[in-house]
C-alpha cells in the first residue's frame, strides 16, 4: 500500500513537472518565443505598432490639405500593416540574424528606407520599416549567396509558387501549372531557385530554435521571398512556417 502511495506521488509530481513546461510557454503576455531565453512580448509589438501609429499621424497632421494641392497624394489613412505583421517581422529578424551570422553575411552599410517606407506606405521614421528593411536585407544578402551552390527548383518548389500566384489571381485563369512552369522567365526560374536555397538554410535554423507562436498569429512564417501584387501589396512567395501549432507547449489563445 505504502509503494502504491509513493508511485501515486511520483505520478502526480509529474504531472506538475510537465504541466510547468507547458505554461511555461503558454504567457498570453507574449506573441512568440524563440529559443529558451528570447521572448517577444505583447508590450513588445504594442510599442512598435504605436511607433508606427504616431509616424503616420504626425505625416498626415505634415501634409497640406487636398485643396490646397490640386493632384497631390490623399493623407495616408488607418495603417498599412498588422499586429500579425509586427510579430512576423520580430521573429524574423531575430532568426534571419542568427542564419546570416552562420552563413557570414552582414547587412549592407546604408539601408535604402526611403524606398521600403515607400514599399511599406509607411513613414520612413517608422521603426517597422527599419525592422523590415534588416530582414529583407539579409534575406537578400544570403539568395545573393546561395546562387553560387543552389540546385534546380524542384517541382514541388515550383507548384507551390504556382498555388500562391493563382491564389492571388497573379496569373491568367486557365493557366495549368505545365504551361506555368515552360513559361517562367529565367530570372524568375533563378529567384525560386535561390528562394528555396535560402528557405533550406532557414528551416535548419528554426528547427533547432524551438519556436512557439501564440495561436492568435498563427499561421505565422518568415517570407524568404515575396511579390508585389496588382494593387501594390506585399505578398509571401516562398515561406518558411513558423512556430508550433501542435504539441505539448501550446500558447493560450486569450485573444
């Protein structure tokens, strides 16, 4: 009997073992973890949403009225972007750093943000805009990279651009993926191939990071390459998913 009172013990000292490693990485307080040591917050993305906030506001209160400028552009209006987006851009700059630091490349000395504020619709003060610009450099830096060794896209890589770009209404309705895939340009052919090198090295990343997103940013994943779309919006092209949907360490969804 006594035996059977200790194993009882054992089994609920356990129990309270793995349900600590669950909440452990279950804090509605924060968005995404990354690794055992890197969190980032709720307050976290709040300060760099309101950052964004405040720079169109005060580019807006900049700008003369309508009226007074015939044929000038409207005031921006509402923002251009995301809590979602906010989340994606943190985590990935956080691990873009750690692949380019493995891979030995470095951000360019000057970051064109004029033309990503541009990208954005966002004010080039933004501090998202900075955040996006790393990213998309790095990004850039390790396709530039990886042209060297990258192989053939394969044609899983290739239909899945395919998906995307008919998902998005990017190509003539009828098109079959085999009239899609004779007709890409080369230099399109080469970007899926670098794409898809550089999602390689992301993924080795990410898996050996231990990602968890909160489910209110899932589906979350770091865009190795990206198109603009008919009305100027950024889109995901090659993605890398990020983030555990499934399993034993959940985020709470308290949204």
């Amino acid at each position: 009997m006594q035996h059977a009172r200790r194993l009882a013990s054992i089994a609920v000292v356990a129990s309270l073992t793995v349900g600590g490693l669950s909440a452990c990485r279950s804090e509605p307080s924060v968005a995404a973890y990354i690794g055992d040591k890197t969190r980032v917050t709720e307050t976290r993305v709040q300060e760099v949403w309101d950052d964004a906030a405040a720079a169109v506001r005060s580019t807006a209160a900049e700008q003369p009225p309508a009226s007074a400028a015939p044929g000038a552009p409207a005031a921006p209006t509402g923002m251009p972007i995301t809590r979602t987006d906010i989340v994606r851009t943190l985590v990935s700059n956080d691990v873009l750093t750690q692949v380019a630091r493995r891979e030995s490349v470095t951000l360019p000395a000057d970051l064109p943000l004029g033309d990503y504020a541009t990208q954005l619709r966002l004010p080039q003060q933004a501090e998202y805009v900075r955040l996006y610009a790393e990213s998309d450099a790095l990004l850039r830096a390790l396709r530039t990279k990886a042209q060297a060794g990258a192989g053939e896209p394969t044609e899983a890589d290739l239909r899945e651009v395919f998906d995307v770009l008919v998902s998005a209404q990017e190509v003539p309705a009828g098109t079959t993926f085999e009239q899609f895939q004779t007709q890409l340009p080369a230099e399109n052919l080469a970007l899926v191939k670098t794409a898809a090198a550089v999602r390689k090295e992301v993924v080795e990343t990410t898996q050996a990071m231990k990602i968890t997103v909160n489910p209110r940013y899932q589906p979350l994943g770091i865009p190795v390459l990206e198109f603009q779309t008919q009305n100027g919006a950024l889109q995901p092209l090659v993605t890398v998913p990020l983030g555990e949907t499934t399993g034993n360490n959940p985020v709470l969804d308290v949204s």
